[in-house]
C-alpha cells in the first residue's frame, strides 16, 4: 500500500488511534501518501504524528488539513521536518498555525524536495 486515506472520521477522539498510526510511520517506509483531513486532530496528535515522522524515509506527503493542530502540532510536526529529509509536501491548512510555523515547513519541505529532484 502506497497511499492511506482516512479522512474525515473522528480518529483525533481515539487517543490510541494516533499512537498507532505514528507508531506504524516510524517503522514503515512504503506508505508513501498519508491523508488525514479534517479527522479532529488536537496538538497532542500532531505531536505523537511528528514521533513518527522523524525517522520515516518513505513518506512524501502528509496532509492534515482541517483539524486543530494549533502551533503545538504544526511546530513538533515542523521540528520533526529537522530530521526527516523525505516529507516533500506538508499541508497543514485549517490548522490554526502561526504563519511563523507555516514558514518553516514550507522551508524545509522544500528543501526536501531540492534534494529529492537531485538524487
């Protein structure tokens, strides 16, 4: 499975139902597309998403548009971006971040991407 599309449920409701998709990212380097838009994700599930997402090497796109990430989730997922070096499309609006927060995801995102086209 390349992609994964479990938007627009009420996975942020179910503590546990993050932990494992964050614990499945850490350790699966297939899944290439991650979409969960408007899931009623808090800061404490862009949290646990950036602990998998830090060691991740397969994912290319993570969008969590449209739930409550806040600057919270927004900069753990951004801190995480410090060592994944494959996250090339972060989207992340709806979520109430910072513009400040937004930035430096478009950053280092991009900055994956410049060196992805360079492999």
């Amino acid at each position: 499975m390349r992609e994964l599309d479990l938007s627009w449920n009420t996975l942020g409701l179910l503590e546990e139902g993050v932990s494992y998709i964050a614990s499945a990212l850490a350790s699966n380097n297939y899944l290439e597309t991650l979409i969960l838009t408007n899931c009623q994700l808090g800061h404490d599930a862009g949290r646990a998403l950036a602990g998998g997402v830090t060691g991740n090497t397969g994912l290319r796109l993570l969008d969590v548009r449209w739930n409550n990430l806040g600057d919270v989730g927004a900069s753990a997922l951004a801190r995480a971006l410090e060592y994944n070096t494959t996250l090339q499309h972060l989207k992340l609006e709806g979520n109430h971040a910072s513009l400040e927060v937004l930035q430096v995801v478009e950053a280092r995102t991009a900055a994956n991407r410049t060196a992805a086209s360079g492999r």
